[in-house]
C-alpha cells in the first residue's frame, strides 16, 4: 500500500509512512483510518517520515489543507511532526505547516529535517 501506517512501538504516536507514487486518494484513506483508530483519541499524535520519499507539490498539499479543514474536530488539539530530508521537502513541509494554521489553528504541525529532533517535539506536551 503506498500510504501505510503503524503505531510507534512505545505506543506514543501514530507514524504515517507514504511511499511513491501515491495519489490524494491513498492519503486520504490512510488519514481516515487513523483518524478512526483508537490511538488518535483524544488528541492524535502523529509523525509524517518522508524522509526516502518524493516533494510533494503545491497541489497536494492545497488537497492536505483541506482534508484539515474538513476533519476540524477529529484533529482538534492534534499534533505532527513532518520529518524531511532535504530543502526542497522542507519547504512543502513549511507550506503545509503554514496553510493548516489558517484552516485548523487548534492542530499543530511543524516540520523537521531529523526524526530524532521530531520525537521529543512530538511526545512532549
């Protein structure tokens, strides 16, 4: 499945794991099925590893923006880590960072360039 998740063995938090090519659709499915797992109640926690994949594009992320949007009260208070591995995916990862405030300013997404900056991040409230 290109868009896969599993929970972080400590149980802490949820990782969404896409792989390419994966379409809006595949995401979509993925972010619904966690958004329906025990583990994203009450608050999700989430870390987003596109470390070995693809930038996304504008487009996508406007896409991401609005499933946000939508799902409003099943993320409220949620929080994710979008872990990167270089400029380019960074500054998508900002984008998406930037458009969710507007749209959900009661979630928080920040990206990272490491996964061990991300956890600490992500696990301490």
């Amino acid at each position: 499945m290109p868009v896969a998740w599993t929970v972080e063995p400590k149980g802490q938090f949820v990782v969404l794991l896409p792989s390419d090519p994966s379409t809006i659709e595949e995401w979509r499915a993925a972010m619904i099925a966690i958004l329906e797992a025990p583990i994203s109640r009450p608050h999700l926690t989430m870390l987003v590893d596109r470390r070995t994949g693809e930038t996304v594009s504008a487009e996508f992320v406007t896409h991401m923006a609005r499933f946000f949007a939508e799902h409003k009260e099943a993320l409220l208070h949620s929080r994710t880590a979008i872990v990167v591995s270089d400029d380019a995916a960074f500054g998508m990862g900002r984008m998406t960072e930037l458009k969710s405030q507007l749209d959900n300013a009661d979630s928080t997404i920040r990206v990272f360039r490491s996964y061990d900056a991300a956890v600490p991040w992500l696990t301490t409230r």
